[in-house]
C-alpha cells in the first residue's frame, strides 16, 4: 500500500493493483475524472513528489508541456511509491455514497430510431440520492458491469435512462431485444463526477448523442433551482434521424432558463441546422471560449477532441468536465 497526500491535506492510500483514482473513489476522496479510460485528459493532475508510471493512454492526451510539467492521468497512473499530488479542481463536496440496489424496470419509450428511455424504480418508496449529471452502473449476472448517464433529476421517483443500440453490443442487445417491464435487475449509483461546479461563469453544454441524458439531468436540477446562469447547449448528431428530446428542449426554450440550443450534424446538411464537428462549432461560434465553463458529454473521441481544440484556444483547463462514454468490446 502506498500513501497518496493531495496538497490540501486530504490524503488516501491505494495498492499497488490499483491506478489512483479507484484508490481515491475507494478512499470516498472525490477528484474530477471523465471517462476513466485514459481518453479525455479530464482527470489530468500534476505529481509533485514521488514515483509513478502510466498504463495506456490514448495518443496526445497529455502533452509534452504537460509531461514536463509532471502531469499524469490519474485513471491510468498506478503508484511506484509514496505520492503528493496537487489538483486545482479538488472538490470537497460530500458526494453521496455509492450503493448496490435491486431495480425494478417501470417503462420502456422508444426516443428514436436507436435510442430508448428506461425507467427503474428503486424498493419501496426509495429514492436515489445523487448529483445531477452522475452516472449508475448496472451489473450483470456474470458479474460485469455497464455504465450509463441519468437523465432523471435528483428526487424524482423514478431513474431515467438513454440507452443507444451498439452494434455487436452484448447488453444493449439484450436490452433492446429481451429487457422486459417489471423485470428486476441491479445497480450501483450514483457514482462519477460530472456534475455542475459553482461558478458566475456562462455554461457551454455539449451533448454528443446520448450524452444528452446527464445534461438533461443538469438542466433539469438547474431549472428547479432557479440557477440563472447562462447556458448555450449544442446538440452533436451524424443525422437529424440521430436527435431526440426536441419537447425537453422546447419547454426549456419557453421557461425562464436563459438557455439557447444549436443544433450540429456533422453528415447531413440541412437548413436551420449547423453542419460540422459540434466541438469546433463551438468554437466559430464563442470567440471568448476562455469565459467560459464547458460540460462535454459524449463519445471519447468528442471529448478528447474538444478538450484539446479548447484549451489550445484559451480554456482554462480546470474549466472543462466532461464525461466520455466508453463501449464495452464486441
């Protein structure tokens, strides 16, 4: 076991099969974190003393200023000895606990051609305790696990999910194909920590395909809390056949959030619609990406895009969180 010491004091220990963030998430210490797949730089963060060494990270993820400056992904960084870390994005906040619950699927909707809306009830009158924008992870009965984003608010009855079909994919197969109503399965939640930071900055929001649901989620909490802040949400998609959620969308158009939606299809040109990668939509759009605080929800490849396209272009890079959902092999 190794001792980890973050520089305001809070320390942890992790073994050394472990990287430092499961030590961490094990620990209950809360450090930001995306994808957990060494993919989106958002767990990036400087060692300040100590040895470590890295697993696999993808390719330009961190940069060669960034490995001068002795910054590792601590998703992917495993600890040769005892460590001091720094993280200017350290978050103290009192994150639920994590639980492994019995559910009980209430509903199945159709979004479109490849997206469904499920609806879990939790045992008796339970409610989950979560962040808006935290993820669950259903477990298999082998024992393995898939994680997917809530779309539901904290305090709603019932858990709502955007499940995308995979091609080749094991579990949305089944899920699409055999998931029935009122059938009972398992989950651990809430766990991750893409949720909304306290801050006088305007949000971009970026949703890329079913990354729309943890964004839903944060509107939502937004919506019911009165939070004015300015929000500019860009929705990514291959087609228009590939959107979904416009009637969320409209009825936050017309409330008294000061929210603005564009709409990006990178294979289809249509009128009144934006054609392109989302991300660098964003960035014709924001001259003043720096002002900013960014909230990326999507495919690995959207978010380490997006990550390094912004902060190349002024984002500071503690002012971008992300999310990146990662598929399970065929």
């Amino acid at each position: 076991m190794f001792l980890v010491k973050i520089k305001n004091g809070v320390e942890f220990k992790v073994k050394p099969s472990q990287n430092l963030l499961e030590g961490a998430i094990s620990s209950g210490i809360n450090l930001p974190y995306g994808c957990r797949s060494g993919s989106c730089g958002a767990c990036k963060t400087k060692i300040l003393d100590g040895e470590v060494f890295h697993s696999d990270i993808m390719p330009g993820v961190l940069t060669d200023k960034d490995k001068e400056q002795g910054k590792y992904l601590i998703c992917r960084a495993h600890a040769a000895s005892d460590l001091i870390i720094e993280d200017s994005r350290f978050d103290e906040r009192d994150e639920p606990d994590p639980q492994i619950t019995p559910v009980r699927v209430e509903e199945i909707n159709k979004l479109n051609h490849d997206v469904i809306q499920i609806y879990l009830k939790l045992p008796g009158v339970n409610s989950l305790d979560f962040y808006a924008g935290q993820y669950l992870e259903f477990i298999l009965a082998d024992g393995s696990r898939r994680a997917f984003s809530m779309a539901s608010c904290p305090g709603d009855d019932l858990i709502e999910l955007h499940i995308r079909l995979i091609e080749g994919g094991k579990f949305t197969n089944f899920i699409f194909s055999d998931m029935k109503e009122k059938s009972i399965h398992r989950i651990e939640a809430p766990l991750g920590s893409f949720y909304l930071r306290e801050s006088d900055k305007p949000i971009i929001f970026i949703a890329g395909g079913t990354g729309f649901a943890p964004i839903k989620s944060i509107i939502n909490d937004m919506l019911r809390k009165q939070n004015n802040r300015k929000i500019i949400l860009y929705r990514g998609a291959r087609t228009y056949a590939d959107l979904y959620e416009d009637k969320a969308i409209n009825e936050w158009i017309q409330s008294d959030l000061d929210i603005s939606v564009e709409n990006v299809l990178s294979d289809e040109k249509l009128e009144n619609f934006k054609h392109g990668l989302v991300h660098q939509q964003v960035l014709m759009d924001e001259r003043n990406i720096k002002d900013y605080q960014i909230y990326c929800c999507g495919s690995p490849g959207l978010v380490e895009a997006a990550y390094k396209d912004f902060v190349k272009n002024g984002l500071p890079d503690s002012e971008f969180y992300s999310d990146a959902f990662t598929f399970a092999p065929r």
